[in-house]
C-alpha cells in the first residue's frame, strides 16, 4: 500500500490527499491507522518506499488495553480478523462524530462495528 507499485497505493493516497483538503478548509479531520491494519499492510514508517504516505499526517492508534479487550470481543463474536477487530475497537471507542474506514471487506466492519454507524468505503 505505501509503495508506488501497490495496486491500492493510488487511491489510499487519493483519500489521505481529501483529507488535506478538507483540513484545509477548516474541518475537523483525523487520519489515523489502527497498528495492526499497518502491519498487515506492510507498512512499516523507516521503509523508504513509504516516504511519499509518510509525508500525510495519519495518526497511529495503538492497540492498548481497553481496545484489546474490545477487540477481543469483537473477535470472538464475529470472526474478523484482528486487525479488522482493532479497526472496529477503535471506531466503537471513538468520540468522533463520523468514521470512514478504507477497506477491502465494507460488509464486515459494518457488521462487526455495529451498533456504531461507520462509513466503509470498499478498496
């Protein structure tokens, strides 16, 4: 995904850039990536490869105690993975008034961040 070559690279970038720009005229917009999601992505921050997604503030969202025990919940009742359940973790512990999540499985983190209404966009 950081690399040039990923097949999803563009559009990941295409988002983070609409994120700038929302910021830019003066909404309240955080980019953040679950660590697990980056592991499972293969982003790793030193590769210098992921220079260019770097440079988007996106925020790490740490997998610390109160989200791992929701994870684990979440794991357990619907069998996502576990960086689909930390995604869900943290969108069911958010004070954020609306989430968007990038992901390739739109149907699970609805269903498994329910009953938080969340916004999947499929990539």
């Amino acid at each position: 995904m950081t690399h040039p070559g990923h097949r999803k690279h563009r559009i990941v970038v295409a988002h983070l850039a609409g994120v700038v720009a929302r910021c830019r005229k003066g909404a309240r917009v955080i980019a953040a990536a679950p660590t697990t999601v980056r592991v499972e992505a293969g982003w790793d921050r030193s590769d210098p490869t992921a220079a260019f997604v770097n440079r988007f503030r996106v925020v790490d969202l740490s997998l610390d105690t109160d989200r791992a025990d929701t994870a684990a919940e979440i794991l357990r009742r619907t069998g996502v993975s576990v960086a689909d359940a930390h995604i869900c973790a943290v969108a069911l512990t958010s004070s954020a008034d609306a989430i968007v999540v990038l992901t390739s499985d739109s149907g699970d983190m609805v269903r498994a961040s329910a009953p938080r209404g969340i916004t999947a966009v499929r990539i």
